[in-house]
C-alpha cells in the first residue's frame, strides 16, 4: 500500500513512456487515420454521386480512387497493426507494480 501523501503512477502511464518502438507506433498512428480519412472522404465521394450526380468528364475516375485508398490503407494499418503486436514482449520479472496485471491476465 501506499502512503496517503505520495503520487501512486498508474500502469497506463508508465508503459505510455517505456515505448521503445517509437517510430512503429506512429507509422500505425498515421495508417489509422489515413484510414479514418480516407473512408470519410469516399463516404462524401459516394453521397456527391448519388445526390448530385455530378456530368464532369473526370468524375468517373476521381471518385472510386478514395475507396481505393481507404482498402490500401486498411491493409497498411492490419499489417502495420499485427507487427506491433507481434513484437510487444511483456515486461520483465523486475518491473514492479505492472507486474500483478499481466499475472492476472494470463
């Protein structure tokens, strides 16, 4: 137990500042919202089709590609995803109060 007066960390915290795959976790960051942003603009591409029904020579060709991108960068984001988890280790025997969650997890 603690004593009343100190500061306790939380888990959270300290594995938020213990990453050493720095560059990994932003590359999966940046898939996910090219990802989110991508769906979002082919969503608004496929409403302008159907409502507005735009006769530009070059609509037909501009509209798929965001549906393109939003499957390009859902693969992007699985596999850049399932690294990540693959090369997570967990903490170890030393590592303090961290310790108890992943005994109860397994």
């Amino acid at each position: 137990m603690t004593d009343p007066g100190r500061p306790t960390r939380l888990c959270r915290e300290r594995r938020r500042h213990r990453t050493p795959h720095g560059r990994r976790d932003r590359a999966v960051q940046y898939a996910g919202r090219l990802l989110c942003w991508s769906l979002a603009t082919a969503m608004a591409s496929a409403a302008t089709d159907i409502l507005l029904d735009p006769r530009a020579p070059w609509w037909p060709y501009t509209w798929p590609a965001p549906w393109i991108l939003t499957g390009a960068s859902a693969l992007t984001w699985m596999l850049l995803q399932a690294r990540e988890k693959n090369t997570d280790d967990p903490p170890a025997d030393n590592e303090g109060p961290c310790q108890d969650e992943w005994e109860r997890a397994a």
